[in-house]
C-alpha cells in the first residue's frame, strides 16, 4: 500500500447464523378489564343518578299537568320520556366522556377494540341496542363473567370493553425478530 491509498476497512464481529435469536421476548402491560361485580355496582350508582334525573326533569312537568307518573303503562308519555332520559344518559355520557357517573366513582371506562375513540354509531349500538338486549335477557348479561376480556353481549355488538382507569396487567409476548432491512426496504418499496 502507498501512502496516497487509505483502508475503510472496520472489525466486526460476525455471529454464525445459527446462533443469531430469531425471537425476542417484549412485555406489553395492558389496561385490566372490568369483571361483573365492578360493573354492576358503577351500573346501580348510575341507575340512582337516572332515578334522580328523571325525578328531578321529567316528574315536576308531568305533576304540572296532571299526568299520572306512578302505575303507568310501558307506552304512557311519561314512561317514554323516562326510556329517552335513561338512554340519553348512557348514550352521551359515554360518547363525550367514555364513562358515565358511576364508572367514574367505581374507575372504569369504555374503550373501543377497533379505534381509539368511541364513535356514535359504536355507541349507539353498544348503549341502546345492546343494553335493551341485555337487560331484556338479564342472563346475557352475566356471560361478563366468562368472557376473558369481561365483555357483554352489548359489548360484542359494538366491539367495546370496560376496563380498569388505574390498573395494568403483565402480559409477556414472544416476538419474531424483523430481519435487518428487510422492514424497511419493502415499505420504501411502495
């Protein structure tokens, strides 16, 4: 070699392929999801704040024009605006704060399995249809129990869960190595 010439020749260390590990393990820590008792209670705290909405807005107009409001029909005017009240509750608590009154004091929240936000046609289906379903079967309901990610059948319509705010389980998943390059030459490739 001359002086004018110049080596960029760098040491590396070569690792036979054998002894290359194709897999690594990564732990994920995921949100918790809320069992059947959690719910239930966050459920009867919300039904006392309903009761006193509906006692509170509905009651007082229908006493003012002598409507009866006690021993009514399913299909009587102050049984229907007592449904829209209830439902308007579930619906917009959980569309603009993804938990209603009593999944805020209880520490749960809804979440979505496909996005991460709620969407109204998710929420809809999840609070009208769903619950008109599961409270009508009430054993559809305590299939929460049994189900790995405590979901109802309210929640399989809409693809949804309840999960704990403040409480994250250990998940240990075992992943393939990406080979060197190979990722991001097919995304550049596109």
């Amino acid at each position: 070699m001359t002086d004018h010439e110049t080596t960029n020749a760098v040491e590396v260390e070569v690792t036979p392929l054998a002894q290359v590990p194709t897999y690594r393990e990564v732990l994920i820590y995921e949100r918790k999801p809320a069992g059947f008792w959690v719910r239930f209670w966050a459920y009867l705290i919300d039904l006392l704040v309903v009761g006193g909405l509906t006692s509170i807005l509905a009651k007082p107009v229908f006493a003012l024009i002598g409507m009866e409001t006690t021993e009514i029909p399913w299909y009587a005017p102050y049984a229907i605006v007592s449904g829209v009240i209830f439902y308007g509750y579930f619906v917009m608590m959980t569309k603009f704060l993804g938990q209603t009154v009593g999944k805020m004091i209880i520490g749960i929240r809804v979440i979505s399995l496909k996005s991460d936000n709620l969407s109204i046609g998710t929420v809809l289906f999840r609070e009208w249809i769903g619950r008109f379903i599961s409270v009508t079967i009430l054993p559809l309901y305590w299939i929460i129990g049994f189900t790995p990610l405590k979901q109802g059948i309210h929640d399989f319509i809409a693809d949804t869960t309840v999960v704990h705010e403040e409480s994250f389980r250990k998940n240990q998943v075992v992943k393939k190595k990406p080979t060197e390059g190979s990722e991001l030459q097919e995304t550049q490739a596109f």
